[in-house]
C-alpha cells in the first residue's frame, strides 16, 4: 500500500480507539458535544514539520495571528 493511505488509515484508528473510550467512561457528559452521533468531525490534518524541534513548532503556532 502506498503511503498516502497510511495518513488516513492510523487517524481513523485513533479516532475510534479514542471514541470507543471516551464514550465509555464519560458517555452521559459528552453526549451534549457530539456531532450527530459520532464524536469526532469526519475531518483532519496532518503536517510534516521536516524534523523540526517541538519547540520551534510551538513557538510558530504561538506566535500566529489569532481570529478576532
């Protein structure tokens, strides 16, 4: 299988891991933030940062303009 389909195939995972837990321990307080029925939004992003430092990744993402 190529790579590009990797991206997607783990996110799904993660996401229904992730939903299958946090539903069975917190099933009657999240129901008022799920989208329909299902807890995650069908969307995602992934990024290469080339090996750059966490640091430096977050140091970016801080200092980017925020809505208003």
């Amino acid at each position: 299988m190529s790579s590009s389909g990797s991206v997607p195939r783990v996110v799904g995972s993660l996401k229904g891991v992730s939903a299958h837990y946090l539903r069975k321990e917190y099933a009657d307080h999240l129901r008022e933030y799920l989208w329909g029925a299902h807890f995650w939004s069908p969307s995602y992003f992934a990024a290469s940062a080339g090996g750059a430092p966490l640091s430096v990744i977050k140091e970016y993402i801080e200092q980017q303009k925020r809505p208003l």
